[in-house]
C-alpha cells in the first residue's frame, strides 16, 4: 500500500513539474491584444504618424524644388 | 517623378515594415517577450546611421580628391541625418533595456552603466559631434571643408573600434557579446530567424532610404544657400 501510495505521489509531482516546465517554455506575449483586435488600434496610430510625417517631408521636397526652379 | 521612385519605395517599405513588424508572427523569446518587435525599429536606426555615415565618408574623399565644395556640403548633411538616426537609436535602446535588462534580470543601473556597447556607441556619437563643433568654428570656407573632411575620416576609422569591434569583444547584455552567446547583433544572431528577417531587411533599407530623403532635402536647400559660393 505504502509503494503504492508512493509511487502515485511520484507521478502526480511529475506531471505538477512538467507543467511548471511547460510553462516556462512559452514565453509571455501579448496575445490577449492580438485576440481581441485592439492591436490594430496601435497599427493605425502608428500608420497615421507615418503618413503624416511623409507627407510633410513630401511636401518640403516640393518646396525646395520650387526654390530650385525660381533659382536657376 | 522617375528619379523619385526611391522615395515612394522607402514610403511603402515603411508602411509594410509598421504592418508587419505589429501584427506578423515573431518568436517567442523569454525576457524579450513582445519586444523583440523593436528589432525593426531600433536596429534599423543603427543600421541606416552606418550607412548615412559611410556615405559620409565616401564624400569626405571625393571632397579631398578635387576640393569641390559640393561634396563637402553632401558629406556634412548626410553626417548630421547619420548622427540623428544615432540619437534615435540610443534613445530608443535606453528604452528597450529598461524593461529587458533592468527588471528581468535584476540589474542595476550600475552595471547598465558598465556596459561596452553602450558606451562604444556614446563615443562614436559624440566624436561625430565633435566634427560639428569643429565645422563650426572655422570661419574660412576652404579650411572648413579641407579640416572636416579629414577629420570625418578619422572618425568613419573611429566607429570600427568604438561600435564593431570592441563590443563583440567584452561580455555585454547586448546581443552581439561574447557573453550572450550570439556573434553579431543583428545579422547573425541566433534569434533572428526567417519571419523576422522579412521584415527586418526591407526595413533597414526603408529607413535607410527615409534618411537619405531628407540628407538630399537639407543638401539641396544648402546648395540653394551657397549658390554664390559655388560658381556655378
């Protein structure tokens, strides 16, 4: 009975360890963001600032080739 | 429009590499977690400040070779947008060890500090500032350009030590250090695998190109500037 009991807490530890282990296999990652959509939120934010930071430097570069031509 | 193609392609490479570099599959990595996303913004500043300042220094040559002052003027615009990008990438790496190597592998600010990468890439930054200040105080238009083109070589020669070499050679927590068992911060390290690799080469070319944008931008509005100084 003793063995028994021993070579049962044996296992039940085995698989509480394997799933320690198994959890520090898969590092954390921002899932919950993923899943519900809101990272596409950050996605459009982020395409607004770098739209309108080329359109800015687009519309220098017109200015300056404006300058060019008044200049030659 | 036809000479301007590369403008539009930095323009849809960085669309993509925001896109992307967000919403793609990357690895998942203890400690970096989420974060390894930077490696498409913070690298790539890097990558383009060395080829800004390569460019640079190729000008620096040509400026010796016929002393037109033209390539004195190519040579200091693209240093200054090389330097930018530089700032820009130690600003944003200040950021990514904050919450990388400072919570998750209980280090201090002390040993933050320590760390040869941090301080290879400070004094290149800062020998490059050195070429400002003394492009500055010169008053004579020739000296200027002769003095600073030679001293932009030496400091081209600098970043070879200062960020290539030396910290590869001491342990870091850098990637890239001996210590982090990885050979080469970017290209060459053992987490870059295929998915980020898609992203991470189209992205250092349309940051490349974005700098190289707005150098000509600061170039050409200098040439206005100076038409008078150079006969043409």
């Amino acid at each position: 009975m003793n063995k028994l009991f021993r070579s049962l807490l044996l296992v039940v530890c085995g698989l509480l360890f394997n799933a320690v282990v198994f959890a520090q296999d898969k590092p954390e990652m921002a899932d919950v963001m993923r899943s519900n959509g809101k990272i596409y939120v950050v996605v459009a934010v982020c395409l607004t600032i770098l739209i309108g930071l080329f359109i800015y430097v687009f519309l220098i570069d017109r200015k300056i080739s404006r300058l060019e031509k008044e200049n030659n | 429009m036809q000479k301007n193609w590369w403008k539009i392609l930095s323009f849809l490479i960085l669309i993509y590499t925001v896109v992307g570099g967000l919403l793609m599959d990357v690895p998942r990595l203890f400690i970096l977690n989420e974060t390894i996303r930077n490696l498409y913004f913070h690298v790539c500043m890097w990558f383009g400040m060395m080829i800004l300042f390569l460019i640079s220094f190729i000008y620096s040559i040509k400026y010796l070779s016929g002393f037109n002052l033209r390539n004195d003027i190519f040579a200091h615009n693209f240093a200054a947008v090389g330097s930018f990008f530089g700032i820009l990438g130690y600003a944003t790496g200040t950021i990514w060890a904050n919450y990388t190597w400072v919570t998750d592998q209980s280090q201090s600010l002390g040993s933050i500090l320590k760390e040869p990468k941090l301080i290879g890439a400070a004094i290149a930054l800062l020998i490059y500032g050195a070429y400002f200040v003394l492009r500055g105080s010169f008053t004579d238009m020739d000296k200027k350009a002769r003095v600073s083109a030679v001293y932009n070589i030496f400091a081209f020669a600098m970043l070879f030590p200062s960020i290539w070499i030396i910290p590869r050679l001491v342990g870091s927590l850098h990637p890239g250090a001996p210590g982090s068992e990885s050979g080469n911060p970017a290209l060459n390290f053992k987490d870059i695998d295929s998915r980020l690799r898609m992203i991470f080469y189209p992205a250092v070319i349309g940051w490349t190109l974005l700098g190289v944008w707005i150098a000509t931008l600061k170039i050409r509005l200098q040439l206005i500037k100076d038409k008078s100084l150079l006969h043409e």
